[in-house]
C-alpha cells in the first residue's frame, strides 16, 4: 500500500465515515451538505491520524516499526506538512458546508476537531484517561456533526437526539478499546514514559475499566427500542454485538496478556460494526 495512504488509516478513517452514511441512512438525508460532510470528517480524522504518526514517531519505532514514518517510507517534515495540508482542505471544505446550511455549529466542530487531535497527539495522549476520551469525544462528534447538518436541514429535533445517544454509545465503547489498546502497547509507553491507565494503575484493575464501560454499553443499547425509535429488528441484531462485547470482556478478564488485549480489540470493533448495521436496519 502506498505510505501516504497507508499513514491516514483507512481502516480508522472508515469507521468515522460510517458514522456520517449511518446518519444517512437514519435520516434518509444524501443532500449536498451532508456529503460535504462526509469529505469534512474523511480530511479532518485522515489529517489526526497522520499528526498522530508524526508525534509518535519514537513510540512508533519500538511498537509499530511497520508503519510508514518510523519504516522511513516518509519523513517527519513530509508527514507534518501532509497532516497540514488534509486540515486545511477540511477547513475549506468547513466553510463549504456553512454556506450552504447558514449555520456556524458545523464549522466550529470542524475547527474544534481539529485543535482537539492536534493536542491529543501533541501533548494529552500521554494523560491518563485524558487521552482516551478525547478519542471517544472525535469519534461521537461524527455522530453530533452529521446529525446536526441532518436536523438544521429537516427541521428535526428526534434525528439530533439520535446523533446525541449514537455519540454517546460510541464515546462509551471506544474508550473501553482505546484503554484496551493502551494495554497492548504497555511496553513501549513504558519506555518513552507515557502514563496511559495500565502503567498507573496496572493491567488488571484497568481491565475492570474496560469491562465496566463494556457492561455500561450492553445496559445502555436496548434504550432507542424501548423509546419507540428503533424497530424490533435493531434488538436482534444489536444482540449479535452485545454478544461481541461481552465476550471480549471475558477475554480480558481472563488474560491481560497483549494477545488477549488485542483479540479484545478486535472483537469491539468487530461488535461497533454490528452496531452500526443495527442502528440503520433499525431505523427503517
């Protein structure tokens, strides 16, 4: 794969797309502004991920020698100016959108998406739990941005209130994964002196994290079908992911091992996927 396509994470960058086309579907909404949208969150989460790589670089060099800067498939001053160059295009792309709903909110969350990845990857990646929020926060603010645009443009209060609940589940169960995946990189947080949940506090007690927010998330999935919002197809197929996430709480509890964090791992994302599909089978 080509470094520069392989350095904004297309894998990542997916889910965050999924999130605005859920709202779509949800919505039934495919109008101008929302694909502008799409395009705003596809540079603004490919530029994050990209800066990330540049403050990561040491890091990178003891737990992801593979990727495409420390690998030296591209240099530090290229990968910065890379990251720039996606932020701008979706400030742009910001100013876009806001022409053509007459309504700020969007761009501000454009601007504070931005700001908010540059000091996660610059300085509060290293803050525990700090860190791990602020990832959840970007991935429920694809949720609240597309829902907005959605709601201002259909005159819509129950789709923003949609977006918020989406939001929220996906802020709860990203942090259980990112707490996950900061247990697999123990190793080398240690040595660059990164202070990430599992170096405070140790694997075991932060897998009790990971399940309780695992747990929270299974309680809090049923509450749009007992609201009326989703229809009965959404509770069979969001028990396919409860199953998911519960069973990836059990791995962890059983093992702190970094193969048990990352097969965890796996099966959240697998899990939020699933969700996903609920939430726009659901909505029909």
């Amino acid at each position: 794969m080509n470094p520069y396509i392989n350095i904004i994470r297309p894998g990542n960058v997916m889910m965050a797309l999924v999130a605005v086309i859920l709202m779509a579907i949800i919505a039934n909404y495919y109008k101008i502004p929302l694909i502008l949208g799409l395009i705003a969150v596809f540079f603004v989460m490919s530029g994050g991920n990209v800066i990330n790589d540049y403050f990561d670089y040491n890091i990178d060099l003891i737990n992801r020698p593979d990727r495409p800067i420390p690998s030296g498939k591209i240099t530090l001053k290229n990968a910065r100016n890379y990251a720039y160059i996606l932020f701008i295009i979706a400030i742009f792309i910001g100013i876009l959108i806001t022409y053509f709903i007459k309504d700020l909110i969007p761009f501000l969350i454009i601007l504070f998406s931005i700001a908010i990845l540059y000091l996660y990857a610059y300085k509060f990646k290293g803050t525990v739990l700090v860190g791990n929020f602020i990832v959840g926060l970007l991935t429920a603010l694809c949720f609240v941005f597309s829902g907005y645009i959605i709601g201002i443009q259909l005159n819509s209060n129950e789709i923003m209130f949609i977006s918020l609940f989406l939001g929220l589940f996906a802020l709860i169960m990203t942090m259980a994964r990112e707490i996950t995946k900061d247990m697999e990189d123990i190793v080398g947080d240690e040595k660059e002196n990164i202070k990430t949940l599992p170096i405070l506090i140790g694997l075991k007690k932060s897998s009790y994290g990971v399940i309780f927010l695992i747990i929270l998330d299974c309680i809090l999935s049923p509450v749009v079908y007992f609201l009326g919002i989703f229809n009965i197809y959404y509770i069979l197929i969001i028990a396919i992911a409860i199953l998911l996430f519960l069973y990836g709480a059990f791995i962890i509890f059983k093992s702190q091992s970094n193969v048990s964090c990352n097969k965890t791992s796996k099966f959240l994302k697998i899990g939020m996927l699933i969700s996903f599909i609920a939430f726009a089978i659901g909505s029909f």
